[in-house]
C-alpha cells in the first residue's frame, strides 16, 4: 500500500470485527491484529470487553479483542467477560449496566473496541481521514420496527464519534459482497447476496451492472432487502442446548425440603444459550438459587459444574 489514506471502511460484528483502508493509488489493506494464544495475527479482531475483578501490577482493569480472552483465562474468569454487544444496539430496555460499581453505558462499551479498531488502522496505515464507511445490518437484532433501527443507528454512530471519526456513511453490508462481485461480471446480472453474521442475516435482492457498463455511476441497485435476527449467536445457543446444557444439569432433578422430585428449572439454561445475556446470571439473587438448588439436586455434581461455569 502507497500514499496518503483517502478513505476507510469499518465493519464493527458481533462476533469479529475489521477495519480497511484505501490509498491514494487505489490499493486497498486490511489491518492486521495481533491475536491470541491460537493464532499469531489475523484480519479481523474479536468484538469483546473483558472487566478484570482483580489486575495485577500496571495491568488496565479493561482489555479488548483477543488479549481479553487471554486475560479472562490467565484471571480464572475472575472478572466480567462482555461480547455480543451488537445484540444490545435497538434494545429499548438496555439503558446502562454496572460493572463492579461502576454505571455503563452501551456507548461507553461499544467505544473502547472501535478506538482499538482505529488505533491499529492508524499504527499501520498512518493518518486517517475523519470520514468513515460503516457497514450495517438491514435490521438489527431485536428490533421490531424502523425506530428501533434508528436507535441501533444513533447508538453506533455516537460511540463511532467518541472514536475520533467525525462524518460517518451507513452502508448495508450485504452491498460490499455486491459490489466485489459485480467487479468480475461482464453482463448485467440479478443476484441474492446473502449476509450470514453473529447476530443477524440479511437478504437482498441487488440488480448488477458490469464496469464496463456505461452508468458506471449506478452499478448495483438494490430490489428489496431484509433481515432476521438468527445467526451465529443462534447456531451457538442450538449447541449449548444440545451438548453443553445436559451436562449442566440441564433434564435432571431436584428434590425440594417437602420431599417433591421436580425438573430443574430452563431458564438457567435459556439465559445461557444467549452468550449476552450469560453474565446476569452472576446476579447474587440467582447464585443463592443455584447453590440452594446444588444441595437439592439429584445430579449435584453437575449443578456444582454449572455454578462453576457462571
């Protein structure tokens, strides 16, 4: 890559994150970031917090990416593990969230994961300008109508802005794949790109036109676009539910002080098939129900195992 960076675009997942530049000269560049103990580098960067209970020495209380994996690790999970947090972005009910004490904010979550973002762009590509593309989802995850995306929009935009970026372009992310391909056609095509993510997958119907075509400014119209929120994140839940839950005591029983065998409750483990909703778990009201229901349990090792994990 050669010459001043003249644009930037950033995807911001729930799952991994990336930020790319393009030159002067055209050429285009993926960050690199250093990753954790499984890989040595890697394009794209983990979209995770971690709030540790306990730093030692000159270590920060907050880590991000793949060093908050290794941290959360080396800690004994002693401390607050936070992912998902682009689930959270049209939740009406998500106001703010404590944090050993401390009062968080979705933006003040979502800042310090795009600061490392630009932070690693700048340290490879230098400058950068104050105008940003930032791919979006058709619909957010859990929003059920246009005001909820706004909200998700407005949400991400500021926590963009406390980055450092100043003008911001939302653009769907199914466009890009679009886009990329329409680079290799040679004929007018219509296509269904389809965008499978963390949280969400989208669907659009996109008219292409090749380059050599001669509205080279209209290469793609989009048709028809939408989404659903069922993705990765539910792959994940299917299975925690399956292979994870059932070692947890997931099916088994517990028998109350009036002598009765009931089923252990679900919604242990619903909680937990949705890794951003894992951590409420750790309220003190529901570990004092989780230890009661250990001593109750017909399968105590198994609750013992499930109480470890939270």
């Amino acid at each position: 890559m050669s010459g001043r960076v003249r644009a930037v675009g950033l995807d911001f997942g729930t799952t991994n994150s990336a930020i790319a530049s393009v030159a002067e000269d055209g050429s285009v560049a993926l960050a690199n970031f250093p990753a954790g103990r499984e890989r040595a580098r890697s394009e794209t960067m983990r979209s995770i917090l971690f709030f540790a209970a306990d730093p030692h020495g000159d270590e920060p209380r907050r880590s991000v990416g793949d060093e908050a994996i290794d941290r959360y690790i080396a800690s004994g999970a002693n401390g607050r593990l936070i992912q998902s947090l682009k689930s959270f972005l049209a939740d009406r009910l998500f106001d703010e969230t404590n944090i050993m004490g401390d009062y968080y904010s979705l933006e003040d979550l979502l800042t310090p994961i795009l600061k490392r973002l630009r932070k690693v762009a700048e340290d490879q590509f230098g400058e950068l300008p104050p105008h940003v593309v930032v791919g979006r989802p058709v619909h957010f995850s859990s929003a059920q109508d246009d005001a909820d995306d706004q909200r998700a929009t407005k949400r991400l935009e500021a926590a963009i802005r406390r980055a450092g970026w100043k003008e911001i372009t939302f653009e769907f992310e199914p466009v890009a794949a679009a886009y990329h391909y329409a680079s290799t056609i040679a004929r007018e095509e219509l296509i269904l790109v389809a965008d499978f993510g963390g949280g969400t997958s989208d669907f659009s119907i996109v008219r292409l036109r090749p380059p050599t075509a001669a509205c080279t400014h209209n290469r793609y119209e989009i048709l028809a676009n939408d989404g659903v929120a069922i993705a990765g994140d539910a792959f994940d839940g299917e299975v925690v539910r399956r292979l994870v839950a059932p070692e947890l005591g997931r099916g088994s029983q517990y028998r109350t002080p009036y002598g009765q065998v009931l089923p252990m409750p679900t919604w242990f483990y619903a909680q937990m098939e949705r890794w951003h909703f894992l951590s409420f778990l750790k309220a003190p009201t529901t570990m004092n129900k989780l230890r009661d229901l250990e001593h109750q349990a017909l399968a105590p090792d198994k609750i013992r195992a499930l109480v470890h994990i939270v």
